[in-house]
C-alpha cells in the first residue's frame, strides 16, 4: 500500500514514453501477492497487469492476463546490521537470517559479511518463496538446531509465521529503519489453545459457513471444492458466501452459521480467532475438524511434532516427516508452500 503514491508517476511515465494507450490503477488494498486481482484487471479490459512489491505466488501462467512482478528492494544500512549482529552475539552461533521480501538484497549482503564470524549462518528457502523470504502464512521450519533467528524486517507480521513454524527457537527483529535490534516474544500457547478450542467447538456444529475470499487471488476454488467434498461426503450442511473482507463484526452478522471455514487468510483466524462469535477455522483446522488430517497437539502428546508437509531442501537441512519433541509443536505455516500440506493454497505445481 505504501507504493500507491507513486502510482500516478508509473502512469504517467508509461502514458508518455511507453505508447500505453490508458493505465488503469487499481485502488483495492493489497495486502500481499496473494492479492494480485488479475481478475478486476480482465473485467476492466486490461491487456496486461503489473504487480509491485510482492513475490510470484499467482505464476504468470495461471493469472487471466499477462502479469508482471516487480519485485522492490529498498536499500538499507547494511553495515549497521551486520555491527549490531557482531555486538549481540557471540562468533559461531547458530543464526538464521530470514526477512521480508524489500530485504532481500541486504540479507545475502550481511550474510557475505558475517560468514567469517558464523560460518554456520543459513538464509532458509521456503518454495517458491525468494531465499530468507518469509509471509506471514508461510515460513520455513528449520530442521538442524538454530541459537537464534534475526529477522529483517519493520513489523511483526511476517517474524510472527517464522516463530510460529519453529516455536522453540529465540527470535529477533532488526528495524532497518529505526536501526534498532529486539527479542521478540509470541505466545505460543495461548495461541495453540485458542486453536484448538476452535476446533473442538465446531466439532458440535451443525450449520456450517464456507467462505471464499475475493480479495484478489486470496481465496483459492480448488482448496474450496476440497472442503465441499468433505462435508457432502459427510451430509453436513453448508452455505456458501464469497467476500472480499473478512472481520468479525461482518460474520457475526450472519446469524444461522454455527461454524464457519474462511478460505482465504489463515492469519485472520489465527489472530482474530478469540474476536469472531462462532469457531472460524482456516482450511488446515477444517480437516483437523473432520479427521482428514492429525491435529498438532497429537504430536504433541505422542512425543513427536510433525513439520508441514514439505521434502525440499533448503540451507537449513532436509525436512523430514518428524522432529523430535519439543514444548511445541509446529503449527502448520505452509500455506503457499509448494511442498505444503492438502489444505494448501499453492498455485505451483507440486514436485
């Protein structure tokens, strides 16, 4: 959103020297790639859609219309963050150096510079997702023993997805604007029981609410007709409804639903779950819900925690069906993974 204002300067640039016969702006929010509205785009009668500051998750081969990402890197005080990593910790730990996507550039910079003083640093890669590139419904879990993970970035977000997919690991948060190194804290089992709860509420529900975001490419059709498999499969009512804003205030509104499955953003569930009247599951917790899949506290309780469903490589080590036991298990962060679990959302092809 903080690139809109120099939309109209794109616009002219490309009116003036590029032949374009009309630029349309899309003024809708953006709150990531998952957002890219090839869709509005067509319906508008564009030729071609170009889409700032997010990475590739919608491929160029599945958008409506030819589709261009640009992706923005903003330079930073590397220096700085490399000094204030050196300070903070000792030579030879275990970091992890992750980030959003603005960061990019300056994360493998910083690597180059610490690799003396931690020949063990690792930049996680999460397919197909940029190295060291994290959302905020998709992280890596880090397979080989970390001491910590600094993390590039402005806000929370993001770090928060990182955190949640490797609870046991301390983590810290560089503001490249304020210059500023922080521990972060989550809580992690405040947030796993509120889930839990969820699920287990709608277990007892008999009316159910099944909804597709709109917001863009948000909400995905395939994960939806999953989901309406299961519950035809079981003779369980449903009603479908297709939103573009999912809130709480808008679903308590909606008065004959006992649970609802909002296919489009797991962070609305998971950071507003205890906001919304009734259960609202994200598609993973549906199929926990149904019995499809194992829920994370049974791992828990059998002295394994299973990672997300993924087998790629990446610089951390090999992921594997299971870990050892730790105070958590990870909750699945795999939303966009392309080796994720079946309630993913991936448009890439899986291996």
């Amino acid at each position: 959103e903080g690139l809109l204002l120099y939309a109209c300067v794109i616009s002219d640039i490309l009116d003036g020297f590029a032949g374009v016969e009309q630029v349309i702006i899309l003024g809708d929010v953006t709150y990531g790639a998952c957002c890219i509205d090839d869709f509005s785009a067509a319906a508008l009668g564009a030729d071609f859609l170009v889409h700032y500051g997010h990475s590739c998750l919608v491929p160029v081969d599945i958008t409506s219309i030819p589709c261009l990402y640009v992706f923005v890197d903003i330079s930073i005080d590397v220096e700085h963050l490399v000094g204030t990593i050196l300070l903070n910790f000792e030579p030879g730990q275990r970091l992890v150096l992750a980030g959003t996507i603005q960061f990019s550039t300056a994360i493998q910079q910083a690597k180059t510079q610490l690799a003396s003083s931690f020949p063990s640093l690792a930049i996680p890669k999460c397919k197909p997702l940029s190295p060291g590139e994290v959302l905020g419904c998709t992280a890596p879990v880090l397979q080989e023993h970390a001491d910590a993970i600094v993390f590039l970035a402005d806000g929370r977000f993001h770090l928060e997805a990182i955190m949640i997919a490797n609870p046991d690991i301390p983590a810290y948060r560089y503001d490249p604007y304020g210059r500023e190194l922080t521990q972060e804290h989550y809580d992690q089992e405040g947030m796993r029981n509120a889930r839990r709860k969820a699920v287990e509420q709608a277990r007892h529900a008999t009316r159910w609410g099944l909804v597709l975001g709109t917001l863009g490419r948000q909400g995905n059709p395939h994960i939806l007709s999953m989901l309406q498999k299961h519950f035809e499969e079981r003779g369980m009512s449903y009603t479908l409804f297709l939103m573009s804003e999912i809130s709480p205030p808008r679903l308590a509104m909606i008065q004959d639903v006992d649970a609802w499955v909002q296919v489009a953003c797991p962070r609305l569930s998971i950071d507003w779950g205890e906001g919304f009247t009734k259960p609202t599951l994200t598609p993973y917790e549906a199929l926990v819900c149904l019995g499809e899949v194992p829920a994370w506290w049974e791992h828990e309780q059998q002295g394994t925690a299973a990672a997300p469903s993924s087998k790629e490589d990446n610089s951390m080590g090999t992921v594997c069906p299971q870990q050892p036991l730790k105070k958590h298990a990870p909750y699945p962060m795999d939303y966009y993974a392309k080796e994720g679990g079946i309630w993913n959302s991936s448009w890439h092809k899986k291996a």
